[in-house]
C-alpha cells in the first residue's frame, strides 16, 4: 500500500514534533515536511506534493489557516492537496470558514490518535472527516436556521458592532432612545443573548453583518 503523503503545517515547533513522532507509529501514513506558517505550507506543498496537509487555524504572523486551506485548495485547479484541520478551536464561525475555504475535514487536537490516523487517511480518498463535536454543531446549525431580523434591527446591530452606544446609535438612526431599546430587547430575544457584545458576537458567528 502507497503510504499517504503528509505535510504538517503548525506555528508551534513541539506541536509538530509530537505529531511527527506519532504519525511516524501510523501505518500507511508518511511525513514529507513541517511548515510553521501559511505561505511555508504552499512553498513546500508545491515542492513536495503531499496527498494531505494537516492545517492548523491559528498561525502567528501571515497568511492564516483559512487563507492558506484556500490558496491549497482553489488555487491548484482540484489537482492540490487534500486539507486537513486540526485545531483547537471549534466555534461555528472557525468551521464554517475553513469548509468554505475547501477542508475535507476538521478535527480537534483533544482527538484520539487513531481517529487522527483514521481520518488522514480518510481524507487523503477525498472523504469527510469530522470530529464528533465538530459534526453535532454543524447538525445542530443546520436545525436551527439564522433568526430573521428586521431591516431596522440589522441595522441597530451593525451600529452595535461599530461600538456605539444607545444614544449614538439614536442619533445615526434618527430614532429615540427608547426605540432604540426596544430594538436591543427583540434583537437579544431573537438572537438568544442577553448582553451587546453577546449580541455582536452571535451575529458575527451566524454571519448576520455586512
């Protein structure tokens, strides 16, 4: 059996030395190269040809983990690497961004090495590989559809999302203060918050801003 080709792209050196000395326990999987940021990643990608990369989100300085799962993924004309995200980060918006970016699949660090093992392999067949609590919330995003705001509510919430406080926002808006709460009171309901920068962020996860 071909081993899988697999390049490792994380900013932390001891992140990619343990996943280096685990792999190298895997059967069928092989480490041809490490790269410790995005722009590393695409260099040694188009020199080494990996089957898969194993992409953090969150790299220091640069191209980010997203950008470069793009660069990988769209930029190679479907021929490039298949992507892997292995991340400790599993919020609606950070996955919803690298599977827009082209991933085949998104796991967590806390994974059991087998299932890491699994799904590289997984991925480098072109099939989807998901962490278990990666999967239940792009289910439970998928039950649950975006809150339908109102024109004056989306934009009392993109004035929320610039800083401004009642009075300002009152004023942008040509409204009175009350109304301007009133709206505050809806949009917290609708959006299952009860404070403005719950609200902002909620809105900025379910990409409700221009």
């Amino acid at each position: 059996m071909t081993p899988v080709r697999l390049l490792l792209c994380d900013d932390h050196a001891v992140v990619r030395a343990g996943l280096r000395a685990l792999l190298s326990s895997a059967d069928g999987i092989e480490v041809v190269g490490e790269a410790a940021t995005g722009e590393e990643a695409l260099a040694m990608a188009a020199r080494l040809s990996p089957d898969v990369v194993l992409m953090d989100l969150q790299l220091d300085g640069g191209m980010d983990g997203v950008t470069a799962t793009r660069c990988l993924t769209s930029e190679c004309g479907g021929t490039g690497p298949r992507v892997l995200v292995l991340t400790m980060f599993d919020t609606d918006a950070d996955i919803t961004r690298a599977i827009e970016a082209g991933a085949t699949g998104y796991l967590l660090k806390a994974e059991h090495p087998d299932e890491l093992f699994t799904a590289i392999r997984h991925a480098a067949s072109g099939r989807t590989a998901l962490s278990a609590p990666v999967a239940d919330r792009l289910m439970t995003r998928l039950r649950s559809p975006s809150p339908t705001l109102s024109p004056r509510e989306h934009e009392i919430l993109g004035q929320l999302a610039r800083g401004l406080g009642n009075r300002e926002i009152a004023r942008a808006l040509f409204i009175s203060e009350a109304t301007v709460k009133t709206h505050l009171g809806r949009i917290y309901g609708k959006l299952g918050v009860e404070t403005r920068a719950g609200a902002v962020a909620v809105a900025k996860e379910r990409r409700l801003l221009e």
